[in-house]
C-alpha cells in the first residue's frame, strides 16, 4: 500500500488564517492517523507579496497548534528551474505550444467577444500554427487543454464534479519573460513531493480541473483530491475580521488552549457520530475524509468556549502550567515568579474547573497571583467593616490550631460560626475579601489549602486589623 503524503501549501502574504490552519490540521490528521507524511511548503511564487515575516508568522501558527511536520520546509520559488524544465517537457512532446499573442491583443478579443457577447475565453491563434510561421518575438507556453469532451474531477469531499473542457482555456505555463506561473508549480511540486491526497479549500476546486491537465499531459498519477468547504462567520458570512479573530496568532493571545482549538478545528466541518470532546489520538484514528460535510461550517464562539473548558479541565497539571507561561510570553506579560508557579501548581486542581479559557483561569488565580499587602476590590471590601473584622480577629486563633486539612478546616469554621450565632455564609465574604482582595473567588477552603497556614493566617491578620 502506497504511503499517504499530504501537504499544506500557504502563500506568506499575511497571518496564519484560521481557515489554514483547518485546512492543515486536516492534512495532519490525515497522514498522522495514516502512518504516513505530512509536509509544508510555502508558496511564496508571488515575489513581491512574499515576505519573510509572514512565512514566520506562518510557522509559529503551525508550531503553537502543535502540527509538526515532515522535512524541511519546501519554498516552491526555489524551484522555478524544475516548473520551466517541465513547461519546456509538455513543449517537447507537443502537449503546450509557443503563443506569441500580446497583453494587447489578448484585451482586444476579450473586449470584442463581450460587445459580442460572446465566451471570453481566449483562443490562441498559435495553438496549431505551424512553427515555421513563429515571429522571432517573446512567447509565452501554453498548455493544450482538450477542446471537447469532459474533465471528471472524482473528489472525496464533493463527489463526481463535471466541466466542459471546452469551458477550460489553454492556461499559461511559462510567462514570455520564462517565469513559470502558480499553477504550473503547484502540480509539479505535489508530484516531486510524492503527494498522494491532495486536502485543501473548495475555492481551488476549478484550478483542479486545469492542474489535472499537467499531470494527465506529462502521465504523472493523479492525487486523490478532497476539497473542503470554507469556514464562514457566525452569520453565514465568509469568516472575516468583522466576525472577531482571523489569525491562529490572535486565539493564542486570546487564551485559548492549542488542544482546544485543535478539537474545534476538527469539528468544524468535520463529524465522528456525535462526538464534541475528543483528544489528538482519537482524531487521528477517527479523522476520514468521508466525515467532510459538503456544506460551509460556521465559527461558533460559544461552542469553542465549551470545548476549550473541557480541554483545560482534562489537560494535565503541568502542561497547562507550561502553556499559561506561554500565553502569557505571547501577550508580552512577566514570567511568574517563582511563589506564583508553586501557588499555581499547587491550586491547578480548583483552578481549571470551568474555565474557558486562560485569563478566566488566571482570574481565579487572582488570589496566588497577587501578594500582601491585598489590594481589596470595592465589592469585596463591602465586607469588611469593622464588625466583620473583628469576626476575622476572634477567628484567627481558632485556625492557629487547626491542622490545615479541608476537613479540619470546615469543622473549625462550623464550630466558630455556631458560637458566633451565625452561618458559615456569612463569614466566607469576609475571608474571601481577605484571603484574595475579591468578592468572587473559588472556595475559602480551596484557596487556604493552596496558601498554607502561614500565607491564610498573614492575610486575614491583615485584614482583621490585627497587629
């Protein structure tokens, strides 16, 4: 059985659009799941819109979502001498001819056949003219597209799709100044390349009636070709900045965890049955091609949320500590110090629960993150007027003794609150207002079990007024 080899091909003109990165975690699931070879080439033929940063920018978008791979990074205009060798090839063996038709002229007809109104399609009057007519004079090459019958383009997302070949123009495979054109690249890169599956946007879907030409012409083996629908806003809009963010870039800086994104990414225009939450492993071995749906899939923020929530309260402890630092080097914030890395390891049990994303995380981690003397919040220090801070005063000396265990800890604060006349209720204002400055937190309990007794004590001394 041949090896699956499949390719993701952007052009650096900008950011990694999230649509790409679909479009290549596709790819990558495919050939991961498959045993096979996932590669990357940047398509970087449009010189003057080519720049290094966005190839950059492009790499990093790969790396955070964590799609590695195969081999060098290919760049497809370091192999203009191979397009020409093959456009000079199709030229040989008379499947392209030498059109020494002018912009000029070409505009002329163009022009002509619309007051006609008539195909604008070119018809090359050098197709078939004899080479010793040729004019001593810049020509470009053409590749002789079969004038009648059909092209069948058999592809796994779509189904059986059709096209006239007489709606098919002789596309340009060489420039008169020698350049070889995209669509000339394209196919003779995916052909050295040895790619097998051929996974990428429906808006290419016409260029594959015209690639399949090259391959036919130069009887290379055809790749199978899946072309997947676009992603389009939330209001059915193809996905543009009006909608939020674009770039990969952006939901890393948004805090969204890698392995959230990837299993959103997945499902959008992808189904396994019912499936929602899935782990990289599983999408790989249940990642088909026949799971595509033909239809535009459309960015829902409020399913992404729920997926990424799941995805930090399953990651393991350490790996979300090492992607929170990351997050937070992305938004160019200070490392965390080492008090904050312990606090945040020692408290990632009540952290991750029911956060989104990470700066809901960090937000609950308000109270690790912040030191003494507390800065309180004025929700929070509605509840420490002085009756509630001679509570706080009276109740340190019962949590001296206390052996800081949960148990331990609810049994002391029952019992106070009991002798106060009172419900635990009503001191965990307080102590939240204490212990973390807010009046929203995760439990008392929670954060004087990740303080310790020394930090707890400290902080609600502070806040009782006691010296």
């Amino acid at each position: 059985m041949t090896e699956v080899v499949t390719r993701f091909a952007p052009s650096p003109t900008g950011y990694l659009h999230i649509g790409g990165a679909r479009t290549a975690l596709f790819n990558w699931l495919f050939a991961r799941g498959r045993g096979g070879k996932f590669l990357l080439r940047i398509e970087d033929t449009d010189l003057a819109r080519s720049t290094p940063e966005a190839t950059a920018a492009i790499l990093k978008g790969m790396d955070w979502l964590g799609l590695d791979h195969d081999g060098e990074v290919v760049s497809q205009a370091a192999g203009a001498e191979r397009h020409r060798e093959v456009a000079l090839a199709l030229l040989e063996k008379g499947a392209a001819y030498k059109c020494f038709s002018t912009q000029e002229e070409i505009e002329a007809f163009r022009e002509a056949a619309r007051a006609e109104k008539r195909s604008t399609l070119f018809q090359s009057p050098w197709r078939d003219a004899d080479s010793a007519t040729h004019p001593d004079a810049p020509y470009a090459i053409r590749l002789k597209t079969p004038q009648d019958g059909e092209t069948v383009i058999d592809d796994q997302v779509q189904g059986k799709v059709t096209i006239r070949n007489d709606q098919l123009d002789d596309m340009i495979l060489l420039r008169s100044d020698g350049t070889p054109v995209y669509m000339l690249a394209v196919v003779v890169d995916d052909h050295d390349m040895g790619v097998t599956h051929v996974i990428r946007g429906d808006d290419h879907l016409n260029n594959a009636a015209r690639q399949m030409g090259i391959y036919i012409a130069m009887g290379w083996d055809l790749p199978v070709y899946a072309h997947i629908p676009l992603i389009h806003g939330p209001d059915g809009k193809k996905m543009s900045k009006r909608h939020g963010a674009t770039g990969v870039e952006d939901y890393q800086t948004l805090g969204y965890p890698a392995a959230g994104m990837r299993n959103y990414l997945a499902r959008l225009g992808w189904s396994h049955g019912d499936d929602e939450f899935f782990t990289d492993d599983q999408a790989k071995e249940w990642f088909n091609l026949e799971g595509i749906g033909k239809s535009p899939a459309r960015f829902d923020f409020k399913k992404l949320d729920n997926i990424c929530g799941q995805h930090i309260a399953a990651a393991e402890d350490a790996a979300l500590l090492q992607e929170l630092e990351e997050f937070r080097a992305a938004k160019g914030e200070d490392a965390l110090t080492v008090s904050q890395r312990d606090g945040l390891s020692r408290g990632m049990y009540c952290l991750k629960e029911r956060a989104k994303n990470f700066p809901e995380l960090l937000e609950k981690a308000h109270f690790v993150m912040t030191e003494r003397p507390i800065e309180v919040e004025e929700k929070a220090a509605k509840h420490l007027d002085p009756v509630s801070r001679g509570i706080l005063d009276t109740l340190t000396p019962h949590l001296q003794n206390a052996s800081w265990s949960r148990e331990e800890l609810e049994a002391v604060m029952n019992r106070f609150a009991e002798d106060q006349g009172t419900k635990f209720g009503k001191l965990a204002g307080p102590l939240r207002a204490a212990l973390a400055g807010r009046a929203a937190t995760p439990s008392v309990f929670d954060m004087m079990l990740v303080l310790g007794r020394e930090e707890s004590l400290a902080r609600i001394n502070a806040a009782g007024g006691a010296d």
